[in-house]
C-alpha cells in the first residue's frame, strides 16, 4: 500500500510538470475577459473564457503599463504568458505578459445593442424617472435571500432609519430564470399598494453573473412600474441596463439602502439645529418686543395723559358752544317753512297744469266727434264695402257684384246694375 501524499506534495509536483513543458512557457490565447479586477496595487485579475471553458489569469503591475487600454468585461481579448500552477488555491492559471484588445465579446455585444434599443425608444429618459419618497413607509428588497446584499440592506436600513418597513421578496438573481423572476416580482412589489419604494439588485459578478439585469424583461418591468425603483447591481463600475432604466443607480446593494432612506442621526441633528435656530428667533423677537413696549409706556403720551387730552377739551368747547347757536329745533323749523313754501308753489303749479290738460282732452274729444265715421254718416254720408272690402272708387265695381251700403242707421244690401264714368 502506498504512503498518502501531501496536498503540497501533489500540487508541487503537478507545478513542476507544468514548469518543465516548454509548451506551457509561452502560450498565446484569444477569449473574452470576464469578472475583471484592478487591484489596488496595480496588479489585474480576471478570467479568461470561450464558449465552453475558463481560465483564470493574472497580470503583475510591472507587466500592465504595456497595455494600451482599459480592460473590462466582455473585452475579447489576445493574452501571450505562461501557465503555471497557484499552490494555495491550487489551480493553474496564465500569467499573463502582454494583451491586446481582438474585439467585443458576444454577450457585451448583446448588451450593447439591447441598450441602444432602449435608449432610442426612450427608457433612459429623464422625464420618465420618479423622485424617491423623502420618508418611505415601506420598502420593497428584490434580491437573493442568501447572499450578503440582503443583510447588508437590511442592516443599514433599520440602522439609518428604522421607522421604515421593509417587504422581502426573495428572487433568483443568477441563472437563464432569473430574468423571468426578478420582472415578476416587480411587478408583484409595484401592486402591494403600502410599498413605496423598490430596491432591486445583488452583489457583484461576473458579466455572466448579472446578465439577468440585462435582459428585456426586467427593463419592461422597471419601466412600467409606478413604484419608483432603485437598481443596486454589483460593485460601483458595474453598469447594467436596470441600472439605466432604473429611476436612480445605486453603486452597490449598500449604497442603495443608503440612499432610500434618510440618516436618522442626520434627522436628529437638523431638528436639534431648527429647534435652536427659533428659540433664539423667538428670543430675539421677543427682546424687540419687550423693548418696544418699554419704549412705549415711557411714551409722554402716557406719562402725561392730560398733556395730550388739552387740544381736544378745547376744540369740543368751541364746538358745543357752535351747536348751541345752531340747535335741532331751530334748523327743524327752518325746513318747515322752506317745505310748507314749495308745497304751495308745486299745488299752484300741479292746478295750472291739470287745467291745461282737461282744456286740451275737450278739445280732442270735439275733433274726434267731428272726424269720426258716425258723425259723417249722419251727414249724408255712406260706405259701401264688397265682400267686407271698403270702396273707394267706381272702377273696383263691376255689373252684378254685390254689395253692402252703410247708411247712419243701417246696413242695406244691393247689386250693381249698371255704372257711369265720372
């Protein structure tokens, strides 16, 4: 039976394999760059992959200054090292000495096109994003119940402001369903009618890992809502399409939760600040007033009242003394006499007047007794009338017509039996 190996023992034998292949010393390959890291020391970190496989690959700070653009995921690239084993992970990688950039890969060609066609159609407008509410009553999570961006919202949430509720809707966040299940739960979220806000999102990834936030789906879904939505997908340069047609763009889950709520801390020390601002408003308006009336009661007019009351006993001596020259009683009998004077005046005038009328009505009775067709009757006079027509002249008669003659004290029927021209 053969003694047992130590991990060390293997994973140094399996590097010395790779280090002793000459194939291995100088590789050259072409794929498409994936969960890209730049570390803070300068060094890159990120996978190398085609449609079937990976590769993890590495390039050191010294070897980056080389490289004549900026690296990012969905990057195809062509990568010249050497492959060799990480003993404390125990997996191979390239290292990488050079890189190029040999194209887009498939799946950011994808999402570039996919954002282009929202954009013309209007997604990303500003006049179709909704303000957040400034105290939201309850808040809507849309993420993986099991990842860490669930208890970090939380967390800050209850911490910054624990007066808002919070509504978990655990959703699948990786994965060929995921589309399909973060739209449905917005759309679950934007009917519960106490939510007020929506926070949808995971931690970081590769571009294969938040892929499901750059589908149609979930663009339709959070472009429809009328629950304002907050996107929180990955790290802070991550950009995904929900984060476009979202109405605000967290950097990450945590910063989301930051900016959905307000800092209670915050909000304690601006009322504190409001409260001192008016007591001293309030004391200062105070002091004025105080001052104001202490100026007032030293006022002469009311240290020395009589002062001010002098003009006025005199001008009301002289006006009553006006009023006993001109009493009531007196003006009253002055309008009697002015009255009884124009009653006798407007009788005198009314009697000429009545007289004038009744002289002239007799005059027109006598001119219409005289005109009226009674009294010409009575004077010989008659009127002939053919079918209730009057008759004027002789030649609006014919032979045989009939006719009415009105004499002054009857109506005589006769019939025209012959005529002479005047």
């Amino acid at each position: 039976m053969k003694d047992p190996l130590t991990v060390t023992a293997l994973t140094r034998y399996i590097k010395y394999k790779f280090t002793s292949d000459p194939h291995l010393h100088d590789v050259r390959l072409e794929g498409e760059i994936s969960n890209f890291k730049h570390h803070s020391r300068g060094h890159f970190y990120f996978t190398l992959k085609d449609e079937t496989a990976s590769i993890s690959a590495i390039m050191f700070k010294s070897d980056t200054r080389s490289v004549s653009f900026t690296p990012q995921d969905g990057d195809n690239v062509t990568v010249e090292g050497s492959i060799s084993i990480f003993e404390k992970a125990g997996s191979y990688q390239i290292y990488v000495k050079q890189m190029s950039q040999s194209g887009v890969g498939q799946l950011y060609q994808n999402y570039l096109k996919l954002k282009a066609t929202l954009e013309a159609e209007g997604y990303f407008d500003a006049s179709h994003k909704q303000s957040l509410p400034q105290f939201p009553t309850a808040i809507a999570l849309l993420t993986s119940a099991t990842g860490a961006a669930i208890k970090d919202m939380i967390s800050t949430i209850k911490r910054r402001f624990p007066l808002t509720a919070m509504i978990v809707y655990p959703t699948q966040v990786q994965g060929q369903t995921a589309a399909a299940a973060i739209a449905k739960n917005i759309q679950r979220a934007d009917a519960y009618p106490e939510v007020d806000l929506i926070i949808v999102g995971r931690g970081g990834g590769s571009i294969e890992d938040l892929w499901a936030f750059n589908e149609r789906i979930v663009a339709d879904a959070i472009y429809q809502a009328k629950t304002p939505i907050i996107s929180a997908v990955g790290h802070e340069t991550d950009f995904t399409i929900a984060d476009f047609v979202a109405d605000l763009r967290a950097p990450t889950p945590t910063g989301a939760a930051e900016m959905a709520v307000p800092n209670q801390v915050d909000l304690q020390a601006t009322i504190k600040e409001r409260m001192n601002r008016l007591e001293s408003r309030l004391k200062s308006t105070l002091q004025r007033k105080e001052e104001t009336l202490s100026y007032l009661l030293n006022h002469p007019v009311f240290r020395f009242p009589e002062r001010t009351v002098e003009p006025y006993v005199k001008t009301l001596t002289e006006l009553k003394h006006r009023l006993v020259q001109h009493t009531p009683l007196e003006k009253v009998k002055q309008l009697a006499n002015q009255f009884s004077a124009l009653k006798l005046t407007l009788t005198h005038q009314y009697t000429q007047r009545l007289n004038t009328l009744e002289h002239r009505l007799d005059s027109l009775r006598q001119s219409i007794h005289l005109n009226s067709p009674q009294t010409r009757l009575e004077q010989g006079y008659t009127l002939i009338l053919k079918n209730g027509k009057l008759i004027k002249r002789g030649a609006d008669l014919k032979i045989q017509d009939a006719v009415d003659i009105t004499f002054s004290d009857g109506v005589v029927n006769a019939t025209i039996t012959g005529k002479e021209d005047a």
